[in-house]
C-alpha cells in the first residue's frame, strides 16, 4: 500500500515484526547495489533449501539492528529477497525458535524441504521484463532488474520510518490527528496459525473499533469481523489463485471507518 500511493505523505510509519524484513528495508535503504548482488541468483531447489538453513542459523547477525546508524546486512537482505521471490506459500525464514526440521525430507540435493515457485514468469527481482513501479525513478530493461528495482525502493524509502516489533508499537501516537490514515493488513481469521499466533485477528479488531475516529481500513475475508453499521465494506475479487486455492477469491473485503473518505470518490481507487 505505501508503493501503490500517488505520492508521498508528509509522515509515513510502517511496521513489521519480522527481523528479517526490518534487515532488508534498512539494507535496502542504505546499500541498495550490494543487496542486489546478493539477490542476484537463477531460481534453484538445492539452493532454496541451504539459504533458508542458513539464514536461519544467522539470526543473531541481526543484533545490530538494535544500532540506529547499522546499516543492515546486504546478504543476509539480499539472499532473504531472493528467497522470497522463490518460495511458495508461507515458511521462508519465519522468526521462530529452531531451525526447521527437514531430516524426513530425503537425502542429498532431495533434503531441502520446500520447492521453488516455478509457476510464472517469476517474481520480484525474478520477474521477467518489468519492474515494479515504486516512485518516479522509472523503469528500466529486465537484465538490470534487481539493480533497478532495489536502487528504486531505496529512494522510495528515504523519508519513512521503519518500526521494528509487534504491530501496534507503530500506533501509540495519533501522528497526524484525525488526518491519520492506518492500513491493517493482519494474518485472517481462518489463517491465523500459519502466520501468527491465534488471537491477533481479535485485537486488531478491538484496536480498530477503538479508533474509528481516525481513517482506518482493515483487511480481512467477508465474515472475519462484525463491526459497527457506521463501518462501510468494499468487496472485491482477487481475480487468481493463490497457492491455497481458489475458495476464498471472491471473499476479500476491506472494512472502513467512519472517518474515510467514501468510496464513491473519483480517484480514490485509482491509485491502488
């Protein structure tokens, strides 16, 4: 959501839990160029496999994160980049206690769990012939794509401000007044256990009732919450299949506060 704006806020604050992530946005931010030499790699199994071990096993060089000025690990961004573009479904590098068992997975090249994602032309830095659009430093040719791409995002995310931890530590001030636009976007309800823990669902509800006075917009599958009639629902279609199937396509909703702007105002979905 904050790539697709028209252009930037005067304040912009994002959030995410995962040290992996918060790695790559201060790597990205930082040292663009390296990060996409890392990110640079064809798509290989055996490979998916042994970067996902390793990342795991070097958690711990995240720990400068804790350091305002530490400007991220370029491999460790760029190899998690990569493998996110790779992998299907949930389980790359989820923050976690223990390094994922795959003794039962076969032997040799066979033990490396998970199969990469080879049902497309491919995504994120893997994507052929276009780069995702994330501000106005343009596109470029595919063979540069992850240089581009990154270099990008990088200006992009010059002026935003990156908080690490669960998601509400974003929102304990009204930055912006009754101005304040908040995207929740949590695990759904009938997701929870693949993502998070069981429970989350429930408070992002509670905190978004609490809060209607600012301009909120919440995720979720038809049924997920029962909010106030003052509330308005966008239904929409997601058009594909997700590796999960096609059950829930026609079921994506998104939940407004009183407080939005109605959208039945020009524009106000064109930039989405």
């Amino acid at each position: 959501m904050l790539l697709a704006a028209s252009e930037p806020a005067s304040l912009e604050v994002v959030n995410d839990v995962n040290g992996f992530v918060a790695n790559f946005w201060r790597a990205t931010q930082h040292q663009p160029d390296d990060v996409a030499m890392w990110a640079t790699y064809p798509v290989s199994h055996v490979d998916l496999g042994a970067r996902h071990r390793w990342l795991m096993e070097h958690r711990g060089d995240l720990a400068g994160l804790q350091e305002a000025d530490w400007p991220g690990d370029a491999k460790i961004a760029g190899w998690w980049l990569w493998g996110q573009c790779c992998w299907i479904g949930s389980g790359w590098c989820d923050w976690v206690g223990q390094i994922p068992h795959v003794s039962d997975a076969g032997m040799g090249v066979q033990a490396v769990g998970q199969i990469p994602h080879v049902s497309d032309a491919g995504m994120g830095v893997q994507a052929v012939g276009q780069i995702p659009h994330v501000g106005n430093a343009g596109r470029g040719p595919s063979a540069e794509v992850a240089y581009k791409w990154l270099t990008s995002l990088s200006r992009r995310l010059e002026r935003v401000r990156l908080i690490h931890g669960e998601w509400d530590r974003c929102l304990n001030s009204h930055y912006g007044g009754t101005d304040t636009a908040v995207f929740l976007d949590p695990p759904y309800r009938a997701y929870e256990s693949v993502y998070t823990a069981i429970g989350v669902a429930d408070k992002v509800e509670s905190w978004a009732r609490d809060h209607a006075d600012l301009r909120v917009a919440l995720c979720g599958h038809i049924g997920d919450y029962s909010l106030p009639d003052e509330w308005s629902i966008k239904q929409w279609d997601r058009g594909r299949f997700t590796y999960n199937g096609s059950k829930t396509t026609n079921k994506e909703a998104i939940w407004f506060s009183p407080a939005c702007l109605s959208c039945d105002q020009p524009n106000l979905w064109g930039a989405a």
